[in-house]
C-alpha cells in the first residue's frame, strides 16, 4: 500500500460531501430503568448496553451483559439495530458499533441514520469514522461536577460522503476501506485471543496450587498475619515527570503498563508491601487484584488501593500471600454484578489464609514464579507484536479516514 497516495487513488479525484451528524442521525440519549421496579429486571429479554458490554466483548456487540424486560422501555421504542453508543460523559469516546435493536445506559448517546440517509453509509464505516469523532470528543470536553462532551460542538461534528453523487461507488469506496480496516483488526484479535488463552492456562495451574482443603492446613484471618492501610487521594500532585509512580486500580490491573506520577510520597510504600484493588465496577477484572512492591522510594499508594503488610515473614511470606489474595474468591463474592463493589477493610480483613510450612510456601512460590516467567517468557512477544499491529492499525484508519476538507467543511 503506497501510504501517501492509497486514499487518494481509492477516492480517484471524486468530491467528499461533508454533513453535520445532526443532518445524518437521531441522537437519543441513553437510561438506566428504575432499579426499584422489579419488574423491569426480572425475565428480561431486551439487551442493555453499558461500558462493561464493550470492556467484555469489544467494540462490534451483538448481545449484551444485561437485558432488562419489555416494560423497561420508554415509548415502547427501542434503539434501532446497526446503530452506535459513544460515551459523551465519563469514559468519554469509547464507543460500539450495535447490531441489534436495544437500550443503553445513560453514560452512551445513541447514533441512529435518519432514514433519507439509510442507503448512504455502510454502518462499518461509520463505525471506524467514529475513532475520529473519539478524538474530536476527548479534545471538546466541558467540566461540572464531571467532564462531558460539549454537545453543541458535538452536534456539529462533520461526516464524510464519498462520492455523493454516486451511491454505489460511494458504497463501495467506503466497503473497501471497511475490508482494510477489518483485516487489521482480525489479526490483533487473534494475537489477543492466544495471549488470554495463555493466561487463563496459567491462572488454572496457580489455583490448583493454591486450593487447600479446609480441616488439612490451619487458617487464620488477614488481620491475625498482616497490617492494613488503605490510601490517600493524589488527584492534585499529578505530574507526567513526577518522581514515584502512583499505584491505583489502572497501574495493578494491567500490570504497571498505564501509570501515573507523582512529585509527593503522600503514601509510602515498602518492598514486599501487598496492594490490593478495593473498588472496581460490576464484573470488573481489577478487584481484588494484587501487586508486590518490589522496591522502597518507588511508588506512593493512591485511595481505594489496600496496603497489607506480613506482620511475621517467618510465618507468611509476603509474596506467597501475594498469589493467594490475588483475585481471591473470598473477595469476589462481594461483586453482585450490579452496583459497583467497594470492599471494606473488615470484608478484606476477615478472609481466611493458611499457615502451611515456610518450605511449603517457598516451594510453591517458586513454582508460580517460573510459570510467571514462562508465561511472559512465551508472550514477550505477543504483547509487542499486539502493540505493533495496533500502531499499524491505527495508522492506517488515520490514513484511510482523512477525506480532504473543502474551506467550508475545514471551518
């Protein structure tokens, strides 16, 4: 693919037409049914997108995590199939193409074509075009007691229209690029799918090791082995060139890849220090999640992050109480799937850990860390090779989706 030229012979010198969304779809803003009727939740049958939908199954959603009944839905009128959710508050960009009818909740605004413009777009082009949109929304936010999109902005946000005057060779411009996109997308899925599959097989193995039979082993509470603290908001000491890393719920759950920095310890933390993740949304993957800190004068513990310290290391070593409360089932019953789970330091204090040998302890410490290492031995390479794809991926949807502007549609 010549990178300079690509877009340009694939357009062939036709004219773009650029439209407003407003002129292209019906935004409908998103809701959540009352949670105090019942029988809106019960035998549902309609599916109900929230953030947790594209976290779970990514950006192309067919069905949804949660349905809720028919009397849910306002004006009987649900949300046409082949339409797109963008988060416009919070989360803001993240955005799925939907092909089903639905509902969403009201963290999404919901883009439906009109209908004079129903034979106009492929509705997968419209969904790579709304990357743009993302970026335009992350740049336009407005502040309140929240960061949200500036919808009047939004509303005036231009689409392009290949070859308007033409519909089947506009379509066809627009399918190929679709074909593009979707081949780059199928190879990163892939890479994703075998690095999981990894994960999971290591995941197996560690609680296998760790599953001890109630009257065989002596147990204690968290509170008899170890200390607690939790930590300290750090909202106003962030800065990219500060000197300790800020250890919140992002930094444990994808394994220190996202971090943020601070100039002030405000919250000190200590080599073999355990943290672990107290808050996370319904059927989130980060409660209960651990990190051993590996060095002092590193990190500074953000809120909502639990700091347990081994009161005796030769009777509990910290890093075997490390995997043990990894993911721990004994916290993860507290998510109810619904509300999103904070944990108390008593529901954290009060799981049970055993007291095997300190050899016992060694001894499958050593094995958890060689399948560590082996995992991530065998996925180094995964891991670059999905950021590499991504990188090309997203080059070329920059590339493909940057339709020349007339003066009127640049301004």
């Amino acid at each position: 693919m010549n990178n300079l030229t690509y877009l340009e012979k694939l357009l062939d010198g036709v004219d773009v037409e650029w439209k407003k969304l407003t002129d292209v779809f019906q935004l409908k803003n998103g809701y959540t049914p009352s949670k105090s009727k019942k029988e809106f939740w019960e035998n549902g049958t309609v599916p109900w997108f929230r953030m947790d939908d594209i976290r779970e199954n990514g950006q192309v959603l067919d069905g949804s995590l949660q349905k809720v009944s028919e009397s849910a839905i306002k004006g009987g009128k649900l949300f046409p199939a082949n339409s797109i959710i963008i988060a416009t508050s919070a989360t803001i960009g993240e955005h799925a193409l939907v092909r089903v009818p639905f509902l969403a909740n009201q963290r999404f605004t919901n883009l439906s074509l009109k209908p004079d413009y129903k034979d106009t777009f492929n509705s997968k082009f419209i969904f790579y075009y709304c990357f743009i949109l993302a970026d335009w929304c992350k740049k336009n936010t407005t502040m309140s007691s929240f960061a949200s999109v500036d919808m009047d902005g939004f509303k005036k946000f231009l689409f392009p229209i290949p070859c308007p005057d033409n519909p089947e060779k506009s379509l066809a411009i627009q399918a190929e690029i679709v074909r593009i996109l979707d081949a780059f997308t199928e190879l990163t899925a892939e890479l994703t799918a075998e690095l999981n599959l990894r994960k999971k097989q290591y995941n197996y193995y560690r609680d296998k090791l760790l599953s001890f039979k109630y009257d065989e082993v002596e147990w204690k509470t968290l509170e008899e082995v170890a200390h607690f603290a939790n930590g300290k908001g750090h909202e106003k000491d962030i800065s990219e060139d500060g000197k300790f890393i800020v250890v919140n719920s992002k930094f444990i759950s994808t394994d220190g890849l996202v971090a943020k920095y601070s100039h002030s310890q405000i919250c000190p933390l200590f080599k073999d220090d355990i943290l672990l993740v107290m808050s996370d949304l319904p059927n989130g993957k980060a409660l209960s999640k651990t990190f051993l800190v590996d060095e002092d004068e590193k990190y500074t513990l953000n809120q909502r992050i639990g700091r347990i310290t081994v009161k005796d290391k030769s009777e509990m070593l910290p890093k075997f109480l490390h995997y043990f409360l990894d993911r721990t089932p004994q916290l993860l019953k507290h998510n109810n799937g619904v509300d999103q789970t904070n944990l108390r330091k008593g529901q954290i204090l009060e799981v049970k850990v055993p007291i095997i040998s300190l050899q016992k302890q060694t001894h499958i410490v050593n094995i958890l860390d060689k399948f560590d290492k082996l995992t991530k031995s065998l996925s180094e390479g995964l891991p670059r090779e999905i950021e590499l794809r991504q990188k090309q991926y997203e080059y070329y949807r920059d590339l493909l989706l940057s339709f020349p502007k007339s003066n009127e549609g640049a301004a």
